[in-house]
C-alpha cells in the first residue's frame, strides 16, 4: 500500500502536467518564429509574440537570456494565501509589473499575496503559469 507522502507526490504530479519540461529563455523565444515550450503532458504551449516583446521593454538586452519561461509562481497550502517567485530576473519582471520594483534591492526570491495573481496573470497569461508544491 503506497504511504501518504507517495500518494500526495503522485497527485501533485498529475496537477503540474501542465509545467514545461524545460523552459526556455526570453532571448531565444524571441528568436523563434513560433515561440513555444514542450510540456511534460507531451503537447505545446505557445507564447504570444506581443506578450514577449513587453516582457523585453522591462528589462536590459543582457537580461533576456537570464529569464527563463514561463515564470513559474509556485503555490503551496502552507503559505495560506501567499505565492512564490524565483529567480533574480522573473523577480524584477513581477515586481516591476506590480510598481514595487527597487533598483537597489536586487531580490532572487519574493513571497506575495496571492491577491496579485490575477493582475500579474491579464499582463502575463502566456508568460506565466502556476506550479503546485508541498514543502
């Protein structure tokens, strides 16, 4: 009989079908004709063009091969109402769309209210998804 964290490990598993099985730089996409990932169900997400030039216009050209996507905002029950951002390049991208963005504090991880999905998701909705996670 599988144990309670096997069976939780699965189940997740099977939520985040949906997450790439490799992302890919903002540099290269915008290189692409038809700006896609491979997801780990087999199928393909594409990227809007339109969306990937504004994620360009909120970064320096050397920082369009250090963010890596979609940006992954991970969500986990224990932080009730609260998600995560990773990565010091899809950290400035999020907190400058948000107008929280600090020059000076270069962060590599920020933890928000989750009440900023849905304004990160309607500027970012082929850019970002969500990955489901147990700490």
């Amino acid at each position: 009989m599988p144990k309670e964290d096997e069976i939780i490990q699965k189940e997740l598993s099977r939520l985040n079908f949906h997450l790439p099985k490799s992302r890919k730089s903002l540099k290269t996409l915008l290189e692409e004709d038809e700006p896609k990932v491979q997801l780990r169900d087999g199928q393909f997400h594409f990227f809007k063009k339109d969306e990937l030039k504004y994620l360009s216009t909120l970064l320096d050209s050397n920082e369009y091969k250090s963010l890596y996507l979609p940006i992954i905002l991970e969500i986990t029950p224990t932080w009730h109402g609260y998600f995560r951002v990773r990565g010091k390049t899809a950290v400035k991208v999020i907190e400058k769309i948000l107008g929280t963005y600090d020059l000076l504090e270069e962060k590599s991880e920020v933890v928000l209210p989750r009440y900023f999905i849905p304004e990160i998701r309607k500027k970012l909705p082929t850019t970002t998804t969500y990955a489901f996670i147990v700490e």
